[in-house]
C-alpha cells in the first residue's frame, strides 16, 4: 500500500509532468501504481476483489 505522501504527490495538479507518461496513475483504493487498469481506475488486486464481490456491474467471472 502506497504511503499518504506518494498518493498525494501524485494527485498534484500543479506540477504538470514535462511528458504526460510520467503521469503517476494510482488505483484509487489502494494507491497501488503497477497493475493499473485505467478503464477501471483501480489496480488488477482491487478489480479482482470487486469483480468476485460482484460490486463491478457487467464483470463476471470467465467460464468455459
């Protein structure tokens, strides 16, 4: 889990990064950075919890 201080710093709109890959995207329930789904806004561990929790609407688990 990311610290208070890494979180914060990286929602910082007021450093605007030189180029825009080095814009730190964090999930937004962990503040985890690597495993980011930005479709989601949440990193792969969250989405799997919500996604087996069904809190996700239109996910499910894959079966065949």
């Amino acid at each position: 889990m990311a610290t208070k201080a890494q979180v914060l710093k990286s929602k910082q709109s007021l450093v605007r990064p030189k180029y825009t890959t080095r814009v730190v995207r964090r999930c937004w329930r962990c503040g985890r950075r690597h495993g980011y789904m930005r479709d989601f806004d949440i990193c792969r561990i969250c989405f799997r919890e919500l996604a087996n929790n069904g809190e996700l609407p239109g996910i499910r688990k894959a079966s065949w």
